[in-house]
C-alpha cells in the first residue's frame, strides 16, 4: 500500500466501488487535480466497469480484495441499499485504508458498521452535486468546484482519514459542511428527496393527462422541462434512497400536499389574494438561493 502524502494533498492509489455518474466524476477530480497516482476500478461484473476503463476513468480493474489490499483510499459510490450489504465487507479488508462513501442517505449506513472494529477507518461523506444521467459515460470533468460536500460525524472516524479526505476535498475546490447522520438525513428530504418525488409525480400527470407525445414535446415549456428534469433520475438510485429515508420524507411529503391543498383551495374559492400570498411567500426562497 503506497504511502499517503498529506502535505502534498496527494494520495498514492485510490480504488472505487460504483464507476457511474458521481464514482466516474470524482475519479476524474482526482486525476484533474493530481490527487491520486493510480485509480483502479472494483470489479464486480458490471458492464459499466468495461466502460470506465475504456473511458480512462480507472487506471486497472481489479476484484475487491484485490484493489483494497493495493489502495490507500477506497470509494464507495453504489446506491445506498448496496453500500449497507457492501461496507461491513469492505470494512473487513480494510488494515489502514481510508474509506468513504457518497450515498444520499447516511443513517441506516452508520447504524450497520456502528459495531465494526474498523469503524474509524470509515468516513461518511456526500457530494452534493449530480444530474439527472447515469452510467460512467455521463461522468463530467471540472463541475465539483464550489459544490458543497458533506462529512458527517467526523468525530467517529480517525483524526487522519478526517484530516486527509479534508485536505482532498479543499484541493478539488468542494466547500466542507459538517453535521451527523441523522440531521444530513433530515435536511435531505427537504432539500433533495422531495424534489425528486416531485418531479417524478408530476412527469406522472402530465403522461396521463395529456395522452398525445407531440403536444409534451411542441407545447413544454423551458420552465416544465427544468421542473420534471428529475423525472429522468434512474429508479435503481431512487427507489432505495427513498427506502432508507422514508420517515422523513414522509414527513416532509405531508407537508407539501399540505402546500397543495392550500394553491388548490384558493382555486376553488377564487381567492386570489391568498393566491398571491402563497406565491409572494414561496419568493423568500430567492433570497435564500441567491445568498
């Protein structure tokens, strides 16, 4: 296992689990930026490993044990349901490597290796970045900088593996926000999940209400396309994202029916100052956004 130079921001051999969008997207920070030396690829038997290579987004392919016993830092960027199966695993070769993961939920992973002896080797971790697109191919160089990154209960893992991913992140040009796993859980309905769910129902309605395609395509406008972008989210991704959240997303799902039911009231009674209450108030967001 190579050496890990902190004061030079670089680490000798990085391996990844999950070679698609995110996984894909950071190994190409890494390289952008002169992070790591050598990437390899885990190999499990998907067809996307083929693809990362043959992209350049890995150096080598390599079966797990393998790649961990030859990496200083490994990744894990798979959906959040086989990173829980998958960590305790990984946590298992692990001597003194580095492990992080990029899941959108962080509970149920931290609660399934709470007892592992090599628990502080592992930081959580989630970039808050993505698009719509899977697959290595949808990979992008050079879009991370001034993204937010989140490291959550930094005070369970090993003061190096903290330190270290830190410096790597500030490198890549990310901006580190710290909280614990069940608060990044919370916010995430709010800020992420909902916005999915969302865009998914309403791709849903639009599909059966309007039942002729070339009126979606002639008639959507700029800002219909920019709301149901979501909706091209892959469901392997999703549907255990949702799983693991489900109470709070829940909640917060209740809440925005409570906020449809209130546009749809002033409708029915004609209430348009009520009407023009609720959408004065939803512009506080801009302020917010725009800090």
């Amino acid at each position: 296992m190579a050496e890990v130079e902190n004061k030079n921001t670089k680490v000798g051999t990085v391996a990844i689990l999950g070679l698609g969008l995110i996984g894909g997207t950071f190994a190409y920070a890494l390289r952008d930026h002169k992070i790591a030396e050598k990437i390899i690829g885990i190999r499990v038997g998907r067809p996307s490993e083929a693809k990362a290579l043959a992209l350049g987004i890995v150096d080598e392919l390599l079966p797990m044990e393998e790649a961990i016993g030859k990496a200083d830092l490994v990744i894990l960027s798979v959906p959040v349901n086989t990173c829980v199966e998958v960590l305790p695993k990984v946590l298992d070769l692990v001597e003194n490597q580095m492990v992080i993961d990029m899941g959108s939920t962080k509970e149920a992973l931290i609660k399934a290796v709470a007892g592992h002896p090599k628990r502080k080797r592992f930081l959580p971790a989630h970039p808050m970045w993505g698009t719509e697109f899977s697959g290595p191919e949808a990979a992008m160089h050079h879009v991370l900088q001034g993204k937010n990154f989140i490291i959550c209960s930094k005070e369970d893992s090993d003061p190096d593996v903290s330190e270290t991913v830190e410096k790597i992140i500030k490198k890549i040009g990310m901006n580190i926000v710290y909280m614990n796993g069940m608060a990044h859980d919370v916010h995430l309905a709010y800020v992420s999940h909902i916005s999915h769910i969302t865009s998914f129902a309403l791709a849903n309605t639009v599909l059966e209400k309007e039942k002729e395609e070339d009126n979606i395509f002639d008639l959507a406008s700029s800002g219909f396309e920019s709301t149901v972008r979501l909706a091209k989210s892959n469901p392997q991704t999703w549907v255990p994202i949702f799983m693991q959240n489900k109470e709070n997303v829940l909640d917060v799902l209740n809440e925005h029916i409570s906020q449809l039911r209130k546009f749809k009231s002033s409708l029915e009674k004609e209430n348009w100052e009520f009407l023009a209450d609720l959408i004065d108030n939803s512009n506080k967001i801009k302020k917010i956004l725009d800090r």
